[in-house]
C-alpha cells in the first residue's frame, strides 16, 4: 500500500503534465504557423534562385493549394508563366486549379494550350475534354443548346468515350430537333450501361418525335426496368402505345403514371384524350378537366373539351374552349377548324368563314377545312368565292385519293 507521500508526489505530478498538455495545446498552432511559414519562404526561395525551373512553380502553387490558398497558388503559375510560356506542366496545372474552382472556361484555355504545347498527353486530352464537357453542361443549363452542342462536340473530338459525354450530347442535339443524331448519341450512351433511368427514358422521347413507337416503348419499358417508380416513363410508355393504336392498353399506364404523381403534367391529359379515343366521354371530359386545373396554360386541353363539346352539341361551351385554346396558341389549326364548326351551328356564318380561313392558311391542305370554307361562304352569299373552294377541295381530294 502506498503512502501518502507518495501519493501526494503522484498528484503533483499529474498536475505537472495536464500543465505542460495545456501549454502545448495552446502553443501548438503556432508551430505550426511558424513551420509552415517556414516551408513557404524556403519554396519562394527556391523560386527566386531558379526562375528558369517549373518545378519550382508547381512546388509553390502546390503548397499553397494545399492551404487553401488557390488565388495565390494561379499566382504564382501565371509568374512562372511569364518566365516559362513554353511550361505545358505549368499550364495544366493552373487548368486544374481553375477547373477546381468551376471556371471551366479558363481552364479549358490553358489545358488547350498546354495540349499544342504536348500532343502526345493522354492526360491533357483528358482534361480538356472534361472541362469542354462541363462547359457544355453549363450552357444546356442555361437553355443555350446551340453553345452546349458546340462545347460538347469539342469534347467529343478529344475523347468520345468520356463517361455522360454522349447522353448530354445527345440532349443538346434533340433540343436542337436534330433528331437522327439525337437518337445515335442516346443509343450510344445507353450501350455503355448506364443505369440511370432518364438515359432510356430520353432515348424514347427521341424514338417518340421520330414515330417510331415501338422502339419507344423499348426503351421506355427498359426506364422502368431500371426504375419501376419513375412515373414520366409510365406516362410517355402510355403516349407510345396510344399512338400504336393500343389505346385500351395504354389507360393502365396512363393511371400508374397518375398513382405516382398525380399531379404530374400532362398525365390528366393524355388520359383523357384517349378515353376520347375510346368513346368514353364522360370519364374523358373529367381528365382534360382536371389538366386544365394543373396545367392551365396548355392549350390541347382546351381544344379537346372543345371538340367533345362541339361533337355533342355544346355549342357555348365549345366556343369558349376553343377560343381559349387559340389564346394560348394562336397556331393551333384544328381549333380554328373546330371553332369554324362551333360557328356554323350557332348560325355564325361571317365568323366561321374567318376561323375557316385562319385554318386553311396554317394548313392549306386540309381537306375537311376547304370543304366547310365553301359552305361558309355558300350560306353567306359569298357564291364566287365558295365555288372557288369548292374546286379546290375536288382537287385536293382527288390528289389526295389518287396512289403517289
């Protein structure tokens, strides 16, 4: 058993070393300051004794990097620059600090020019490649799919292998309605094996503005695979077989789209129009209702209540709608057809003429609108004028009907 003396001396000493553990935790920062004061100055020196050597730049900025300090390490590197313009070392490596710091423009400069400087360098492809594809992902962000596209295929010529490269390429070009290529790049990225749903989903949304349906409820089912809760491709999947003539099938996706996200745009309506499809009119009129509600400023709801309400004798209604249809778009041709409809059955002869007309000049082949022009202008007295559409309809109808 240890006597109080000693214990006393083992206390003190205890309290000797917290002391001691508390000076030095309270010095220890500045050691460490001073240490690294110290490895800057000897840097800058080296520097200073050998203007003429990269090396001693990039031993410079690298520290300096390593601080946080990136203003003073590009500093630096464009000193070293000014004595070394030749340095494609000291060109990517402020690249890389520029790119580190998301100013992708800067630093595909200096890696483009280090690249002229070394050509051979696999690294500095791939870096300028990388940072041409972020400049390119900057400007489709910003809605400018023309500058995207050019940044992009800059990219493309340097590595196109680089991984998301094809997808964003693709996107740009499919904004840009330069669908053939579109859908080479989508197909592209997807053959890489990317799981990500929104490669697939995209890739029908191309096969889609080609009509090409059945390749789009490929890829759209290939989505789904990859992410059975993504509920755009339930809804584009729905669109797809609609158009292939398989209306009843598509309701099912349509409503799943719609038990994901009811409120997800579009689905009300591309349910209803084909219920329209399918003769189920009342269950259709509530769907485009309900689009309108969440959608209010898409016009092709509008212009389907229209119709029903035109085809069911609605008349009022249906001119409401369809006038509301033509407000939000004024080139919508089939509701200036329907609209001229709307007014011949409320006896409004002079202004179905003019919604008939309307619908001719955005589409002058339009059977069916040439035919009711000339009996808008039969029933207004306008007699020369409907014999005129008259023939013309004889013609149209003729050339439509005879084999090319």
């Amino acid at each position: 058993m240890e006597s109080l003396g000693t214990a006393h001396f083992h206390s003190a000493a205890l309290e000797v070393c917290a002391a001691v553990n508390d000076n030095f935790a309270m010095i220890l920062p500045f050691l460490l300051f001073l240490v690294l004061q110290g490895s800057e100055s000897r840097l800058r020196r080296a520097v200073s004794e050998n203007p003429q050597e990269a090396q001693g730049y990039l031993d410079l900025s690298r520290f300096l990097e390593q601080q946080g300090k990136i203003p003073q390490a590009i500093e630096v590197l464009h000193q070293g620059l000014s004595k070394l313009p030749q340095s494609a070392a000291i060109r990517q490596e402020i690249g890389a600090l520029y790119a580190a710091q998301k100013q992708f423009g800067k630093a595909a400069e200096q890696f483009e020019s280090a690249l002229k400087l070394n050509p051979s360098s696999a690294d500095l492809r791939h870096n300028l490649a990388a940072a041409r594809l972020q400049q390119g992902v900057e400007s489709f962000e910003a809605q400018d799919f023309e500058q995207s596209r050019s940044f992009l295929e800059r990219a493309f010529s340097l590595e196109p292998d680089l991984p998301g490269l094809s997808y964003v390429l693709g996107l740009a070009c499919f904004k840009l309605q330069d669908l053939p290529k579109a859908v080479e790049l989508l197909e592209r990225a997807a053959a890489r094996g990317s799981e990500d749903p929104e490669v697939r989903f995209n890739l029908g949304l191309a096969y889609s503005a080609q009509n090409r349906w059945k390749e789009a409820q490929e890829a759209f089912r290939a989505a789904l695979k990859r992410g059975p809760d993504f509920a755009p491709a339930y809804l584009y999947l729905g669109r797809a077989l609609h158009e292939d003539n398989r209306s009843e099938t598509s309701l099912q996706y349509f409503k799943k789209a719609l038990e994901l996200n009811p409120k997800l745009s579009l689905a009300h309506y591309h349910l209803g129009f084909a219920l329209k499809g399918l003769a189920r009119y009342e269950e259709a009129w509530a769907e485009l209702f309900r689009e309108t509600e969440i959608t209010p400023g898409f016009p092709m709801s509008y212009l389907q209540l229209g119709i029903i309400a035109q085809e069911q004798g609605k008349t009022d209604e249906a001119l409401k709608l369809l006038r509301r249809a033509i407000e939000l778009d004024p080139k919508i041709t089939q509701a200036y057809y329907y609209l001229g409809k709307a007014l011949l059955q409320a006896g409004k002869d002079a202004e179905a003429a003019v919604a008939l007309e309307q619908d001719l000049k955005l589409a002058p082949n339009h059977l069916e609108g040439r035919y009711l022009l000339a009996r808008a202008y039969q029933k207004v007295g306008r007699a020369e004028e409907a014999r005129r559409e008259m023939s013309l309809y004889q013609k149209l109808a003729e050339a439509q009907r005879t084999p090319k």
